[in-house]
C-alpha cells in the first residue's frame, strides 16, 4: 500500500522549518569574520559572518546594539551568540545577534595595525602638525565620563599643582555611541567663542581608565582621530595605562602614560613656580646692588683722580687778577714811554696837525677817485647796466638770449624787457620793453 506524504501549505512548511530551526538553535555561539555590515536608519545592524566555506546572514537589533563593546564593522573576526531564526518572506535564515566578542587579540590588533598605517599614511600623525601646549591654560576642556575616578583625578590633581578653571563634557567611553559622542566633544569645543558666556579652553584632555582593548576600541575609531587633528586646541590624550596604546595617542599634540600624567602636564607646580620666581628676584635684586657698588667704587675712584674744583677755580681767579693787573701796568707804562718819546723828540702840535692835513688831503683825492668809477658816475655819463633777474650783469648778446627777462638801469631810474624773436637778419635782436 502507498504511504501518504503529508501535504503543507507555504505557510505551514515555512512556519514548520522555522519552529524546528530555533527548537534546534535556540543558543548558539558562531565564529567568523563580519563582512557587508551596513546600519539602517532605524539603529538595527544588518551583516554577515563567513569563513572559507561558507556565509551566514545575520542581524543585530538596535537594543542589542547598543549595548556592545565591540562596534561591527568590515574584516573584524568576532564570536557572535544568539539564536537560528529563519525569514519566510525570502525562504532564508539568520543567526539573531545577543553579544558579539572579538575572536581574539589578534584580530582587533591586526585591524588597529591597518588602521594605524592607513592614518599614518595620510599625515595624521606627523610631528609637524603637533602644537605646543600652553605654559599656563586659563581654562581646561576635560572629555570623559562625568562620573568614576578619572575626572575626580583629573580635578584633584590640577588644583594641588595650579588651581585652573576646567569644563568637562561628559561622554560615554566605551560601548555603542561613545566614538560619536567623543568626536562630538573634542569638535564642540573648537566650536565655542573665545568670548562667550562659556570660555573656550586652552588645553583639552580626552581622558579614560584602564581597560581591555575592547573596552578602549572607541578610541581607535576613525571619527575620532580625525576629531583630535583637526582641533584648533592643542590636546593631551591620557585613554587606558601606561602601557595601553590606542591611536589616540599618536595623533594627539601630547600622550599622558594616565589622567593624572594628563593633569601634570597641563598645568605646573604654582609653589615651584613662585619658589622660582623669589630665586630670580633675589639674584636681580643681588645683581642690581652688586652693579650699584661697581659704579659707586668706580665713580670714588674717578673721583680720586680729580683735584678739588673749587682750588682750581681759585687758582685761575687769582691768575686773572695777576694777568689783569700786569696788562694795566703795561698799558700804563706804555702810554708814559709814547708820552716821555713825545717830549724826547720835542714834537711841535703844528707837525701834528700837518699829518693830519696831509692824510686828509689824500683821502679825498681818492675819494674823487673812486666816484668817478663808480656805477652812478658811469650811468650819468651816459651809459646803461643791464642786468638779469638775480641782478647780475649782463656783458653779451648771447647772455641776453639766454635770459627771459632783463633790466636796463639808467642814471635816472630802471625799466624792465624781454627779448623777442628775430624777424629778419637786418633787424637784429629785438626786446620788448
């Protein structure tokens, strides 16, 4: 007899396979590496897992997503625990995502190591585009959480060393949405006025605890590098231990091995600094009466070298009543020598006179002499002198030429020409008077 094949319908088999599917693969725990992961609009993770051999689709809800410490993306090899569900409307199934781990150190390293050269390729890491931090930040930007024991450190240690003004933005530090809002952070901060009613700092710190690298990954991702090269503010970055190196940390202006090393070298020791600063005053103050005795011994010793002014001054007084009194005494005696030659000679006041007759005799020959040449006694001869604007004579034709503007001075008076073109060669030069 045949046996009878039960018969179902699309529904049926489809709700059948399903049933059997998640009966037989409530739990299970599947090793792979992600690939063709893509985030919908909606917050849900749509992926898959593959090996050498073979793909399985699979699914994490936005819920779930959240909560992760290992955000999924591209070539990351994971362990993902959740159940087989199968999807009729394409006759496929999928493993619904739980908890994604990493498959091992390895594989994160081996993606922080490619992300690394790809940043360093493009410059994000390059010395020369570090900056210098401030010697003494009036404000302090601090990106961390706002609870937990790194921002009471940070806090703690900046106002032992020099109490300064610190603003902290609080962020998630690991898990779903902490590598959004730490970017968000270190750009707002850029953003705000210098002079607005919330100051902008001076220093940022981005600041974490320790952790495993799972734990630390949001520091690695892309927005965030890229967040801290961009910042206008030069940033200290103090993610993990002293022995935990995230990217971070190699394109930050300077890397803290802890958030209290960040808080140390953000700001110095105020009693070091004013220990100092009594040491230079002490030894400007030294040194400025050190400089003041030099130049009073010198200016003694000068003074050494000089005689006594008012010794001096009287000396030369005394010497000028000597010279004085001789230079009278010479006058003196020598008015009485012409007086005693006088009567020696016996010199008669006629001869006297006869001297003065005779010297005055020629100095008016001379004087007659002299108006006869002179310009007036030539003009009223007839003559003219002609002269330039500066008054200087003009002795040829070709001078007048040269000059615009001439005067002819007469006996009686003075009138001014200018020459004109020459008409004709029988005129000659003409001038307008």
């Amino acid at each position: 007899m045949q046996e009878t094949i039960p018969e179902y319908t699309v529904s049926e088999i489809s709700f059948a396979i399903k049933k059997t599917m998640e009966n037989a693969f409530a739990h299970v725990r599947v090793k792979g590496e992600i690939f063709g992961c893509k985030r919908a609009d909606s917050g849900h993770y749509y992926l898959s897992l593959k090996d050498e051999n073979a793909n399985l689709a699979a699914v994490c809800w936005k819920g779930v997503a959240a909560a992760l410490t290992v955000k999924p993306e591209d070539g990351l090899e994971v362990c993902a625990t959740g159940r087989i569900t199968t999807f009729a409307g394409k006759s496929n199934y999928q493993l619904v995502i739980e908890q994604i781990e990493v498959a091992g150190v390895g594989a994160l390293l081996k993606l922080l190591e490619e992300r690394k050269q790809k940043f360093a390729a493009e410059g994000l890491f390059n010395p020369a585009h570090k900056k210098a931090l401030p010697f003494l930040p009036r404000t302090i930007g601090v990106v961390t959480s706002p609870t937990g024991a790194v921002i009471r450190d940070i806090i703690h240690r900046v106002t032992d060393r020099f109490p300064t003004r610190i603003i902290v933005w609080p962020t998630l530090v690991q898990g779903e949405g902490a590598a959004e809002q730490l970017a968000a952070a270190i750009n707002g901060f850029n953003r705000l006025p210098a002079d607005g009613p919330l100051p902008r700092p001076d220093l940022l710190i981005v600041a974490r605890g320790g952790g495993s690298l799972e734990d630390l990954w949001c520091f690695n991702e892309e927005n965030v590098i890229r967040a801290v090269y961009n910042s206008d503010i030069p940033l200290i970055s103090a993610v993990g231990h002293e022995t935990d190196t995230m990217l971070i940390d190699f394109v930050a202006d300077l890397r803290a091995p802890t958030p209290t090393g960040a808080a140390e070298l953000a700001v110095p020791v105020k009693s070091d600094l004013e220990a100092r600063l009594l040491t230079l005053q002490s030894r400007l103050i030294s040194t400025g009466h050190r400089y003041l005795q030099e130049r009073r011994n010198l200016l003694d010793g000068l003074n050494r070298g000089i005689p006594d002014l008012t010794r001096i001054l009287a000396e030369n007084i005394q010497k000028l009543d000597d010279r004085s009194e001789r230079l009278h005494l010479s006058f003196k005696n020598y008015l009485e020598n012409r007086k005693n030659q006088l009567n020696l000679n016996e010199i008669k006041p006629f001869y006297i006179n006869n001297i003065f007759d005779k010297k005055t005799e020629t100095l008016q020959n001379l004087n007659l002499r002299l108006e006869s040449v002179s310009v007036e006694a030539v003009l009223k001869r007839g003559f003219a002198w002609v002269r330039n604007k500066q008054c200087k004579t003009v002795r040829t034709t070709d001078e007048a030429r040269r000059n615009g503007s001439l005067e002819i001075v007469f006996a009686d008076g003075a009138i001014k020409v200018r020459p004109i073109v020459r008409k004709n060669e029988l005129q000659g030069d003409l001038f307008d008077i």
